[in-house]
C-alpha cells in the first residue's frame, strides 16, 4: 500500500491534480459577438468519451473480441443566460442553419458544422482559486463560485481536445420559476464526426479505411 509520501511525491511530481473547473472552451462565433464570451459563460463541459466496436473472431479453440470501430456520445455544454438572450440567440440561429424552422430546408453540412476546441487547464504557480489576496485585490470577474479568474495567475494548456464537424444537434428547456435568486442555465449537446487530442499522431494520408470521408478515401483508393 503505498504511503502519504509515496503519493505526495507523485502529485508533486506531476504538477499537481488536475481541477475539473480549469478548463476553456473555444467555439467559433459564426459572425456573433466574440469567441471568449462562450468559454466565459460555460459553467461545465464534458470532456469526450469513446468505445471500441468489436466483434467475436474465431482463433483456434477460442474467441477472442476484434476491434473494428468507434462510438463516440453526444458531448454536453451549459451556459449562464444574460439579459441579453445572446448565447441563447446564437444556438438558435446556429441550428436553424442545419434546418430553418421557418421554410422547413435543410441546409449543406459544410455550412452548419464547425470545429470545436476543450481544453484542460492548471494554474502556473498552483495558486488556490479562493486565495484571498486575489479576491481583495479587485482585479477579477466570475461566472460562478468555482470560477475565478485573475490577470496574475495565468493559466497553462495541459489537455486538448478538438471536436470535428461539431454542430448543436440538441437544446434543453429553460424553466422559469418565481425564485428571486435563481439564474438561468441552459444546456446544449453537440455531435461530431470524431474528435481528436493533443496525444494524436499526425497522420501522412489516409492509410486505412475512414467512413466519416468517405469521399475522399474512394478518390485515394481511385488514383
């Protein structure tokens, strides 16, 4: 059993542990306001998951499972609702451009998916984010009691992870009560052809078969 040491040792070995309220999202404004509002007002985010598809090969005497896909789930994100109404107003153009609500079309992909960036984030010098010289200082803004922000304690990029061809493929209800302190947060779920980390190798060509291009794997296998 290893000992308060051993894993103190290993946390200050590697930088200490990971908090789920340091992280970033980057979502392309599609032309509305800026980029930084988004990573502002997202109160959480779910880093994705991904399951191999396999299928029972007879080896021999025995069957042994084969890998020959993924699923992948749905990636959920909420937001804090301003006066304004912008960020709901964003989802809500951005999903009428896969299918106006209005004239009932369905728009091309290429015009509604977009690519989306999580990444994890750590303090640069493992400041507490309660510290109370930051708080006093005044020179802070927060979206939340988790999530303080400050210009003097910088954060580091530690874990990315790219969502590709992502688009709002679903947005929660908002529920309005009499509560006097209540906020509003809504929910939106984005799917995605796959997403991709920082660990990826870099690939030269596509050297195996990929059923989300598949338009250019048949050119690929053509010449």
């Amino acid at each position: 059993m290893a000992s308060l040491q051993d894993i103190k040792g290993v946390v200050s070995a590697k930088g200490g542990l990971a908090r789920p309220n340091l992280f970033k999202v980057i979502i392309p404004s599609r032309g509305q306001g800026t980029s930084a509002d988004f990573s502002i007002l997202c109160t959480n985010v779910t880093l994705p998951g991904r399951q191999l598809q396999t299928y029972d090969k007879n080896i021999g005497t025995k069957f042994e499972k084969v890998a020959y896909g993924t699923v992948t789930d749905d990636v959920s994100m909420s937001f804090l609702v301003m006066n304004d109404y912008g960020i709901k107003k964003f989802f809500d153009k951005w999903q009428r451009s896969a299918w106006d609500n209005q004239t009932y079309q369905i728009g091309y992909k290429e015009d509604y998916v977009e690519d989306i960036v999580i990444q994890q984030l750590k303090r640069a010098n493992n400041t507490p984010l309660s510290s109370p010289s930051f708080v006093q200082s005044g020179l802070f803004f927060q979206t939340n009691s988790s999530r303080t922000f400050t210009p003097e304690t910088p954060e580091q990029v530690i874990y990315t992870c790219k969502l590709i061809n992502a688009f709002p493929v679903s947005m929660n209800s908002i529920q309005l009560t009499n509560e006097l302190d209540g906020i509003i947060e809504f929910s939106v779920q984005f799917s995605y052809s796959k997403w991709t980390s920082d660990d990826d190798a870099v690939s030269s060509g596509p050297t195996i078969f990929d059923p989300t291009n598949l338009i250019d794997n048949v050119r690929v296998f053509e010449s």
